[in-house]
C-alpha cells in the first residue's frame, strides 16, 4: 500500500509575497530549473553509463528533474516539485533577513502558476544579503572532476543561507533525500529572478543506503541511492557502483558525499495562510509532527470532521507497512498519537523518511516524518 502522491493537508506558515525582486517585503521564489552537479549518477547497462544529463532506457536525472519541476504529470491541476525559497527584508539597505526553504503547491501551468505552502514543515534560517562574492562556492576537495558542466558559484547581488538540515525531493519521482550542513545561495537577476542558484549539502552514506530508488525505475529501481553513487557500496553482494572513481567524502570521520545543485528561480504570487493549523476542506488532515525531524519519538497531530472509526499508521519511503498508531471509534475533532520509533514487532525503525497516513470515513491524508539517529 503507497502513501498518496501529493499531501495536501494543512498550510505550514503564514507568508505573503510582494513580486518586485527588491520588495522590503516577503518575496517567494519557485524553483524553475533545478540540475544536480555532484556527484554525478551511474548506471550499469552493457557498460558504466553516466545518466545525470546522459539518457539511458529513456531516463536522465536532470531530464526528470525539469520535467517534474515544469509540468503536471499525473492531471492534479499542480506542478509535480515545487521548492519555494522565500525570503524578508528583501532590501539593498538591509544586512539580511529571515529564509525559509518549503515544498508548495503550486498550480499548472508554470508560465502562469501561484503558490501556497504544503503540509511539509518549512525549514527557516536566516541569509546574508548582498554578502561578499561568491556567496557560495563548492567546499575545496570535496568535488570529483571537473563534471561537464561544472557547479556555477553565486555571485554579488546574491545572497547566502544560514546551515541547516533538511528533506529535499531532489530525485526521480521526487524521491526524499536528507541532506545535512546545507546551504543556498543565488544571484539576484532581473525581473524577479534568482540567477546562479546553489544548493549544497551532505548526504550521509548510511542516509544514502536508507534512501530507497523508486520501483519505477529502469534497471535500479529498488536499490540504495548509494548504489548509483561513485564510490557508494550499500549492503548487499555485488552492490559496488560501477563508476571507476570514488566521490566520496567526509565530514568528522562520518562518510558520504557532497551534494550540488544548480538551479534558477522565478518571483510567484504566494497566498499567505490563514494560520499554521488551519484544517483544510477534505474533512481529515494531519496538522504537524513535532519534532520533525525527530530522534527518538515525536508527536503527530491530526483532525477528523466526523464521528467515525480512525487509522494512523506509519510506512517506510518505500511503501512498505512499518505500524500501526490508532485503530479505533474517534470523535469529531483535534486528536493527536505519539511514535517512539519502533515497528509491529517492537523493534527500533532505521533512521530514514517516514510517512503517517491518516484514514477516516473514506478520507485520507498522510504526511512525511523524518527519523534520524
């Protein structure tokens, strides 16, 4: 049983857009173009093929990227990835301000789209406004190459993100990808652009073998994501990527790679929310997790519209059933469970992505949760 494709639940934050690019205001920028630099992604079919720009069996990592960024593939009326990076104080004055990287729904088609937050929790630091060139530059040593073509710095006017943690759907079927130490940066560009755009963060290598590639996917669908990464050897016989190098890095002895994203981005009209918790008009909705991410337990808080027999369970990333929270008459109203982690069989659950699906009265909602150790 899958969780549903699109979680629509509540709106996560109150924010509101003003569309000049140098508003003293809230600006909302969508993501338009989105490509991954590093590590660059290999696949084995006859020989090593590099598929990050490179078709194979009809499938690219930056093809699909652009195609689930600009267009709606499954007719929900949305655009398939929406990554909305919003930003305060928007003034050549100003030092800085408030940022926040959130997934939004956001209408089809692109050329003329306007966006809300998801149910997703936003992830808010704050950024350095028209800060030193480059804003952002890739960290010595930690690149292999150079890939053609290479990771593009932000330059001044730019602006640069504080660090954080984060759920980033940056991979075929918008697969959920935990990056850690993150940062973006981008260059201020004409008519409400951001030009130059760069995300980089560290993928763990034990995040990276919990990270399960979508079934859907030729040749490697079901394996680790490490198993597509340069130098990544996930559990298993025989599961060494087929790339001659290694990528890898570290950061305090812990071993992965770092992860590089270019990416442009346009002004939206954003519809500010009526308030964090607002249930939305399906009649059932998960509100939040809190903590999330969480380690080792966290609280999920949900709403029913009705009277009626209620189910909360959780799922892996990969679909997969992991337990079951409530399974009983409910009231009408705000209720919430608490997960400490475990499975059925009363073991601890892998640090990974998490999905809680909530189940009323024909209704359904679900929401992703993040277990890290």
């Amino acid at each position: 049983m899958s969780p549903p494709r699109n979680l629509l639940a509540t709106v996560a934050v109150c924010l509101s857009l003003l569309p000049s690019a140098r508003a003293s205001a809230l600006t909302a920028y969508r993501i338009t173009d989105l490509d991954m630099r590093d590590p660059h992604v290999y696949m084995s079919f006859i020989f090593c093929v590099d598929v990050t720009d490179n078709q194979l069996a009809g499938f690219s990592v930056n093809g699909q990227l652009q195609t689930q960024i600009q267009t709606d593939g499954d007719g929900d009326g949305l655009l398939d990835i929406n990554l909305l990076i919003v930003l305060d104080d928007l003034d050549p004055n100003t030092a800085g301000g408030t940022f926040t990287l959130v997934n939004g729904l956001c209408t089809s088609p692109m050329a003329t789209t306007s966006c809300v937050p998801s149910a997703s929790v936003p992830y808010i630091t704050s950024y350095l406004d028209d800060a030193a060139s480059p804003c952002l530059d890739p960290l010595v040593g930690t690149t292999y190459g150079p890939y053609t073509p290479e990771i593009t710095s932000a330059s001044t006017p730019c602006f640069v993100s504080g660090e954080f943690s984060g759920v980033l759907p940056l991979f075929a079927g918008a697969m959920p990808v935990v990056l850690r130490h993150m940062q973006v940066a981008a260059t201020y560009g004409a008519s409400g652009s951001l030009l130059n755009g760069l995300i980089r963060g560290f993928l763990t290598e034990a995040d990276a073998n919990n990270t399960i590639l979508p079934a859907s996917l030729p040749i490697v669908g079901g394996q680790p994501f490490s198993f597509i990464l340069p130098g990544g050897d996930p559990p298993g016989a025989g599961n060494t990527n087929c790339a001659s190098h290694s990528d890898k890095d570290f950061v305090d002895g812990v071993p992965g790679w770092w992860v590089y994203y270019n990416f442009t981005a346009q002004a939206v009209p954003y519809q500010s929310a009526t308030g964090v918790d607002a249930p939305v008009a399906r009649g059932v909705a998960i509100y939040n997790a809190v903590p999330n991410p969480f380690n080792p337990s966290t609280t999920i808080r949900y709403t029913i519209d009705a009277n009626a027999f209620v189910s909360v369970s959780i799922y892996d990333a990969n679909g997969r059933f992991v337990t079951e929270l409530v399974n009983e008459q409910q009231s009408q109203g705000d209720h919430e469970v608490r997960w400490n982690g475990t499975t059925s069989t009363g073991s601890t659950a892998s640090s990974g992505v998490y999905f809680v699906r909530l189940e009323s009265d024909g209704k359904a909602d679900a929401r992703k949760i993040v277990l890290l150790k």
